[in-house]
C-alpha cells in the first residue's frame, strides 16, 4: 500500500493541543496532544508494528482472513485484541488494525499529555479534558461534513471509527457513504463499523444495520448515513456543523 496524502486533515484542529504525524509505511497517524510528541508517537508506532508484522511472518492467514481467527496464548497483546474484536463484530482481524494501532499509540502518548486524539484514516482514539468535536465525512451523502459527534471527556476514552463502502480504499462490502460506531475499545468500534457497514447497501438497510449494531456486545453507538438519510442508535450527540 503506497503512502496517500489525506487532505481532509488540513481542517482538523483543537484549541490548545499541537498536531503532528507519525509515519510508517502504511501507518500514517494524525496526532493531537498538549505538547509535540512526535518522536515518542514514531517510536511507540515501530513498537506495535513490529509486534503485528512478526506475528504475521509466522500466522499469514492472520492478515488475510475475512472472518475470526483464533490466535494462541503467547500471541502479543495487539494480536489478541485485534483478534478479539473481529470475534465479537464477526470479521476479519486486519478489520480492526487502524483502530488498534490508533488505540495503543494514544495510552502510549497519555503517559506524556493529560489530553490526546490519534486519528488514523478515519479511525480515532481520544483522551480529552473537554468537549471537542468529531466531524462526520460521507462522500456525496448531504450530510457530509455538516453533522459532528459531540464527545464529552467523561465518556473517554472512546474509540469513535468509521467505515464507508462509497469513499476510501478500505475494504467494505457495503455501500453506505459513512457507518460512525463509538466503544470504549478502538479496536472493536473499528471492527463493528466495517462489520455493520457491510450490511447496508441501499436507505433500506440502515435499520437492519443499526439492529445488528444492538447486537454487538462493548459498542456504545452507531450511526448510519447512505445518501440522503441517516440512522443512530446508543449514547450519541449529533450536532450541525456550520
């Protein structure tokens, strides 16, 4: 997977926290934190790939299954919530990598910064000492761009992921132009997100897919936009972005 630069990023920001990025190969986070904390994020981001791709060299189905995939004892902590979050959303592991890696980086980064937000391509881990805003990106859908989640710090820390089967790379099966999920657990709202978008291909869907997403035990919410219609369901502050 070839580097690709993320324009939408130009427009994130939050009052007085300091952005910067870490890279590596297909890893690209976007960070907010009190203080730059770029060298700590880049080494803490070699850590947890190493783990993953090492476990990967010995288990490659690992990366390639659409479904569950049991793991064993010794497996590195990463591996296992990875794959732990696939079981409960009924996915492939790899479904839940960009919300792993966001999560462990982010606890990394609290030890150095009361307050951090790791995005990573959609898929955000925040810590946060007061209320800030996620915006909802969703292709063509007219609501893109002009609902937000409100979040509040005593719901973090919040995994708040999204798939969409109309924009990005990311494989989907689905066709909704944006599914938002929130959990306590990164990983798993990265999982349910795909899981759930997977299930909606028409405005007839929303509802079906939102009752799969009750069914997903450790999620909080779970928004659904296709075209010119929106479903939610949970613990979930939509405000208008003006």
């Amino acid at each position: 997977m070839t580097h690709e630069e993320r324009h939408y990023r130009k427009s994130i920001k939050a009052e007085g926290l300091s952005k910067f990025t870490a890279v590596d190969k297909e890893t690209d986070l976007l960070i907010l934190a009190r203080k730059n904390l770029q060298r700590e994020a880049h080494a803490s981001v070699l850590r947890f790939r190493s783990e993953l791709e090492n476990y990967i060299t010995k288990d490659p189905d690992f990366m390639k299954s659409l479904s569950p995939k049991r793991v064993g004892l010794r497996a590195p902590k990463i591996v296992k919530d990875m794959a732990s979050a696939a079981k409960r959303a009924k996915v492939g592991p790899m479904a839940a990598v960009a919300g792993t890696i966001a999560e462990y980086v982010g606890k990394d980064l609290q030890r150095h910064s009361k307050e951090v937000i790791v995005e990573n391509g959609g898929d955000i881990y925040m810590k946060i000492t007061q209320p800030r805003r996620v915006s909802i990106f969703a292709g063509s859908s007219p609501f893109s761009e002009r609902i937000a989640l409100e979040i509040d710090p005593d719901q973090t820390p919040l995994g708040v992921c999204t798939s969409a089967g109309t924009v990005g790379h990311s494989l989907s099966f689905g066709a909704a132009d944006a599914v938002v999920v929130t959990s306590k657990s990164t990983a798993l709202a990265d999982a349910a997100a795909t899981a759930i978008g997977n299930t909606v291909k028409t405005v007839a869907d929303i509802q079906g897919g939102l009752n799969f997403a009750r069914r997903i035990k450790g999620i909080n919410s779970a928004l659904i936009i296709k075209d010119d219609h929106i479903g939610a369901w949970g613990r979930m502050k939509i405000v208008a972005v003006k």
